[in-house]
C-alpha cells in the first residue's frame, strides 16, 4: 500500500535490522526499542491495518506471525518470558497502521497493560 511505511519495510524500500523473514512473514528490531529485545512481526503483505481487521482471509499471514514470534523466542533464548502486543486504534496508540505485533523481552515487566 502506497504511504506505509511497513510495506515500504517489507519491500526493502526503507532500510530494517531484520531479524527473521519467510515467504508471508518479517520480523524486524524496532526503531524504538522499549525492551532489550523488541522485534515486530508484520506480514509483508497489506492484509490489515490492525487486529480488527483480522478475518479468514488473513488468518493464514496473522498465524505466520505469530509461529514465527514463537520461534524466535526459542532462538534468542527467551527462556525467562516474553510479551507479544498488539496494538489497534487510538485507544491503544496504534501509529503504524499495517498489522503488527511487538516481541518484547528481556526486562521485567510491569503486570499492568496500560
Ligand atoms: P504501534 O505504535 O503502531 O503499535 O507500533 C509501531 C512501531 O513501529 C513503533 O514501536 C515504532 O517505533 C516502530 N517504527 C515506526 N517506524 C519504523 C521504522 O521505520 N523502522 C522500524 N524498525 N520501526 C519503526
Ligand atoms: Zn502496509
């Protein structure tokens, strides 16, 4: 989708520090980091803005994403725990809306969501 800024990620147009990629998943080190260890997982394909968006014709790309969480959780040793968020609309502070969801680890986190 032409202005996102994922997708220009996903297409190598905007430069990442990739972290994991297949055919349908990317997994990148966010340029923010709010953790140690803070990866996002997108499918590189425009399949939604956000969760909401989430339905059987994109449930294939959303479960890519989140196997792929799962293994790089294995490969970096997370042993200790991890978190996987996702945000959606305003309430939540979605600012890039292409479907994602942030691994976050590597520090204790607070047991409050918000
Ligand atoms: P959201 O706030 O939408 O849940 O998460 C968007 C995330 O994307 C933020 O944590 C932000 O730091 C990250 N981000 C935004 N633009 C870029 C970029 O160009 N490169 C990388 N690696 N991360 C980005
Ligand atoms: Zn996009």
């Amino acid at each position: 989708m032409a202005d996102c800024v994922f997708c220009k990620i996903a297409a190598g147009e905007i430069p990442c520090k990739k972290a994991y990629e297949d055919e349908e998943v990317l997994a990148f080190h966010d340029i923010h980091p709010e953790a140690p260890v803070h990866i996002l997982l997108i499918p590189k394909a425009h399949v939604a803005a956000g969760a909401a968006e989430i339905d059987e014709s994109n449930s294939a790309q959303v479960a890519g994403c989140l196997v792929a969480a799962a293994r790089l959780a294995k490969e970096l040793g997370l042993t200790e725990g991890f978190r996987l968020v996702t945000n959606n609309g305003p309430h939540a502070c979605q600012t890039v809306p292409h479907l994602h969801f942030h691994l976050l680890a590597g520090k204790q986190m607070r047991a409050k969501m918000d």
